[in-house]
C-alpha cells in the first residue's frame, strides 16, 4: 500500500498538490488500516488526510538543501530499471 508515496522533496519540478494529496491519502490509509473508511468514519478519515496535506505542504516548504534539486524523468527511470532487475524472471 505505501509503495505509492514517493519522496516528494527536491525535485524539478517541484510536488504538485495531486502528489502530496496521493501520499496523504496513501499515509492515512496505511495508518488506519482502511482503504475505504466506512461511512460512521468518512469524515474522520477525510479529516484526517486534509491535516496530513497541511503538515506536508509546510514541510516542503521549510526544508532546505544544498543539493541540486533531481530530475523527476530520470528518478523515475532509475526506479524504473530497479524493478525490472528485481522482478526479472529467472
């Protein structure tokens, strides 16, 4: 399930707000063991995933760094090449 949260920090072009609500969502669903709260818990959940998304925007915003910010294409291809290499058949 949180194989879908990704790092999100120091990127070119930086996290859109589809991503950090992805990871948000993912996060509280991890958490609460939901992927689909009941309807007694939808507001609680939904809640939940709004505060999670208010914490991470101001995360990314106060974290600094000397590094150069990374390419999203080319993270995504090393990620990629990773996955072939690991579920290869044998």
């Amino acid at each position: 399930m949180c194989r879908n949260i990704k790092p999100l920090f120091n990127f070119e072009p930086p996290a859109t707000v589809n991503e950090m609500h992805d990871a948000s969502l993912q996060f509280v669903r991890k958490i609460s063991g939901f992927a689909q709260p009941s309807h007694a818990n939808e507001a609680a959940f939904h809640e939940a995933v709004e505060d999670i998304e208010k914490v991470l925007r101001k995360l990314l915003k106060s974290l600094e760094t000397n590094a150069p910010p990374k390419d999203r294409e080319v993270e995504a291809e090393k990620r990629r090449e990773k996955s072939k290499l690991r579920f290869a058949r044998a």
